[in-house]
C-alpha cells in the first residue's frame, strides 16, 4: 500500500471519515428540471449513476424518443428522461417528457413509479393503479407505489402492497414544459433516514383523465401505458412501450442505493487499475463502498463503452463482498499469481487453474479480454439492470458525458482512487498517481462504518456452527434501539426475517434460526449471514449449513 494510502487507511480506523461531498443534493419540487444535474448518458434506454462534486448523485434514465405509445388524441407522451435522488427528508423522482403537455384535465400526463423496498420475488403488490392494466414484474413485487394526479389537480397517491392509501406528505408538481417531479418522505418507506439498503423501481407514464383513470389507447394491447422505463430487447434498444407492455407487465426494473445524506450512489466502483508490465499483466481492482453486502454476481466490468462497440463485458462471480472489501480482476491470473504472489479474485484469460475465470456478458460485448491502454481507456462498472454505476475515462478515451477524464500516470505506477468512498465523476481529481501498486487492499470501510454501532451492537458466536438444524444466536445492545435481523444467502438475498424492526431494549437479545427460509422449507447446505440492522448501521456473522 503506497504512504498516501497507509496515512488515510490510519485516519479512517481512528473513525474519521468525511462526506462524500460538501452539500446534500436538494430538490425543490417545482416542476422544474434547474435543481437537477443535467447530465445524460451516451445512448437511449440506458441507465447510469452520476455525480457531482457539489449536487451530490443521481440515477439517470435516457429514454429512446418515439418509443411511446400511437397518438393520444393527438398529443403523445413520450417520455425522455427519469432521475432518481434524495435528501435527508425525502426521495425525489423527476420525469421530462419529450413535448409540452397539459397540466390539468384530460390528457394530463400521469406517472406511477413502484418501490420494491426489499427486492424478495413476490412479496408485494404488482398491479398498477385506476385501470391501468398493467403490472409489475413479480421480482419487482412492491411495497409502495406512487400515483399523480394531475388530472383532477389533486395530491399525488401513495399506497401499500394492498392498495391502501399510506399518509404521507408525498408532494408532486408538473409544467407545461412537461417536467413533472415527486417527493416521497423516507419515513414513508419505513425509515427516518435515506434507506440503508437499495429500492428497486418500476416506472409508468399514463394518460390520464380528469378523474385520474388512465385512457385506453385502443390500439390492441391490453396496458394502458403510455411509455414505460425499459430496455425491451436490451441496453441500447429502440424497442417500442407497445412490445413491451404486451402481455401487460413492465419486466424491467432498475435498483438504486443510497447514501446516508440521500444521494444515488454506485455500490462498486473501480478502485485501482494496472497496466504496465505487458497486456498478461493487466488488473483492474473493484471495491464495494456501499453500506450493503453486495453480490458480484449482479454486476460487470469492462472497458466497452457502450455495448457492442468492440471493448469487452465480464459478468462477475458468486461472491458476496462486504463493505470495503476488494476484488480483483485479472487480465491473466498465472501472471497476475507470479507478480503478486497471491491470486486474483477472477481472470479473463485462463490461464491459472485456481482462479475463477470470468464470463462475457454477449448482452454488451463479445470477449471478456479487456485491455488498458496506456494511451488511455473507459472502464465501466454495470448492475444486473445494466446501469452504469461507475466510469473510469483516462487520457484519450472516449469519455462518458459528466465524467471528466485522468490525465494519465507514469510508466509502471497505477492508477488508484484516493478514497474509494468519494465518487464525484471527476476522474482528475478521485483518481490519484500510485507508485506502488497494491491489488486487494481497500481501506477499511467496512471499519470505518461499523464504528457508529461496534461499540452498540456485538454479535457472540453463533452456536453451534457449523450447524445440521437450528443455530442459537445472541447479540449485546448498549441502548434502546430498533432491531431488524435478516437471514441471507452469498448472493445477498433475504431468505428469512427474525426480527422485524422491533424496539429492544439494552442487554443481550437471543433468537434462534432453523435453517428454514420464510416459506419453511430448509435451505441447502451453504454459507449464510444473519444481518443484524439498526438506525445506527448494520453488523453480520456468518452460519455454515451442513446437511
């Protein structure tokens, strides 16, 4: 680890640890696009994080324009954009559309956006509201969906998985411009804070009545959606709503994780990149700095900037990486053993038998054979919805809009993130010149963010473990608190819930697990994690299923 490294890595174990950014990213909901970043992607029906070093972050969709919906008594819908951010208070939600629009009465634009708040298939409603025949997917099942109401210039509705109505001072504004933007508190979403763990959403533009109910295009399909976020075919498409909304369920949903001031952020990023030493040499270092367990098997890397243009698209391994950790990727393994002396966590070219080698991912790319040019490169990090979560651009790259390019390093030095905690989409300045390389070391994050309940929650033991029934669990509270414990499996998802964010008071709280997910039926022999959560932060251990 180079000394910059080691001072920071020092600071941040002694729990200090600045914001991201300077100022949290406010919204004023006013129909108006000012408060937004502004950025965009480089093609259509494609999703991406950007930041900023002051406005804080956002998830940005590029819709392709005339995707919409025939003619709507001669006024189309057609949506162009969807954001995604939030503050302290609320999560904000802005559409543009691609035309001026109505804003009161018939033909008034009606958005209706799901929030899947715990991503478990099946577990929430589906259907959208006031007959729009159209639904959800089931793994996009949600447990708050929103509605506007422009049409009869009432407040946006808020309902639960059962359609009931939710009190909530949930806020929307639309101009004629066709800007239409939503606050929904996050105490709506079963927290006073930004959410600590990803929401995933569905979007829907309708057409609404004066009475809010969506119009029938009469066009042959049962949906009445006007324009849907989705990639229909895949990322980069220009598949039409219609094809999509067909059998009448959107399939295609979007997740997006927070920070603790509100800001979409992206839950891996490059940390570190090599590429000196020859093409065999090459290895780009990715780190989660999220405040979640994250599953690699969701997401990419490659250097392919947009898809199919020639670079390559790795799908990731099965490998659940907490909070800070590092994983490598590397170009050749037995290559990247002999200069290291430790493996990396996958390879592109096979070459070392211990060493997983990665997948293409055909959606994107053609080869799993990135090279790093040190003439410059992109390198891009993608979820398992093909957003954009993170941009690497250096020297003479091709670039991605909003993210300003590196310089570039000297010959045999890397090129590393300062703090893997701050993405501002200013390569220059979060990216600094490493003289000494140091694959798989990432400061310690996961540290740094427990530190907050290290000295409140303590898990003991669990016991026994390995175990062939049921485990006995216990941890330590130093306060009164509320408590949600979740079981989990390597790739992230909650199989169980023991505890649903109850209050407890100080002292020790025992439960027990019986190997059993939510359904009852035993889980396989494995590696688990029992996730304690509080509003502090969350602690993990981890269960060995033997059957």
């Amino acid at each position: 680890m180079s000394g910059f490294r080691r001072l920071l890595a020092a600071a941040l174990v002694c729990g200090v640890l600045v914001a991201q950014n300077a100022a949290a990213h406010t919204i004023t909901v006013d129909g108006s696009a000012s408060d937004w970043l502004g950025v965009t992607g480089p093609i259509a029906d494609l999703g991406r994080i950007a930041r900023d070093s002051v406005d804080g972050g956002e998830y940005v969709w590029r819709d392709a324009i005339g995707d919409a919906r025939a003619a709507w008594f001669a006024r189309p819908h057609d949506l162009r954009e969807l954001r995604v951010t939030g503050d302290a208070t609320n999560l904000y939600v802005m559409a543009v559309l691609a035309s001026p629009v109505a804003t009161l009465g018939d033909s008034t634009p009606q958005l209706q956006v799901a929030l899947d708040l715990d991503r478990f298939n099946g577990s929430g409603g589906t259907a959208f509201l006031g007959g729009a025949a159209t639904a959800t997917a089931s793994n996009a099942a949600y447990e708050l969906l929103v509605q506007t109401r422009f049409g009869s210039g009432q407040a946006p509705r808020l309902v639960d998985a059962s359609g009931n109505d939710v009190t909530a001072a949930t806020s929307g504004r639309i101009s004629a411009s066709g800007v239409i933007e939503l606050a929904i508190p996050w105490t709506a979403l079963g927290s006073p804070s930004p959410a600590s763990n990803p929401v995933r959403f569905t979007a829907a533009l309708l057409l609404g009545g004066a009475a809010d109910a969506p119009y029938d295009p009469d066009d042959g399909v049962t949906s009445r959606a006007a324009d849907v976020v989705t990639q229909n075919s895949g990322p980069g498409t220009t598949g039409t709503t219609a094809a999509e909304v067909a059998d009448g369920t959107i399939d295609y949903w979007f997740d997006v994780y927070f920070d603790a001031r509100g800001d979409a952020i992206a839950p891996v990023v490059v940390n570190e990149v090599w590429f000196s030493g020859g093409i065999k040499s090459q290895w780009i270092e990715i780190v989660n700095a999220s405040q979640n367990l994250v599953p690699l098997a969701s997401f990419k890397v490659g250097d392919a900037a947009t898809p199919n243009n020639g670079g390559s698209m790795s799908q990731l391994p099965g490998v659940l990486l907490s909070p800070g950790d590092a994983f490598v990727l590397a170009r050749n393994g037995a290559t990247f053993y002999a200069n290291n002396g430790f493996r990396a966590g996958a390879e592109a070219e096979s070459s070392d038998p211990a060493t997983p080698d990665l997948m293409t991912d055909y959606g994107w790319a053609s080869t799993t054979l990135f090279n790093i040019s040190a003439s410059g490169a992109d390198i891009l990090v993608l979820d398992g919805c093909n957003t954009v979560v993170d941009v690497l651009t250096f020297k003479n790259a091709t670039g991605w809009p909003g993210v300003k390019s590196h310089p570039g390093v000297q010959a045999n030095h890397s090129l590393g993130r300062g703090r893997p905690d701050v993405d501002t989409d200013n390569c220059a300045a979060d990216f600094v010149d490493e003289p000494v390389p140091s694959p798989g070391v990432s400061l310690p994050l996961a540290a740094v963010r427990d530190a907050a309940v290290a000295g409140t929650l303590r898990w003991a033991p669990p016991t026994p473990n390995p175990t062939a029934g049921t485990v006995a669990l216990s941890l330590h509270l130093d306060r009164e608190m509320r408590l949600r414990v979740d079981v989990l499996d390597l790739a992230g998802r909650r199989l169980r819930t023991l505890a649903r964010n109850d209050e407890h008071y100080p002292g020790e709280f025992r439960l027990s697990w019986d190997g059993r997910d939510e359904r009852g039926v035993r889980v396989g022999t494995g590696l688990y994690f029992i996730r304690a959560r509080t509003p502090l932060g969350s602690r993990t251990v981890r269960v060995e299923i033997v059957r």
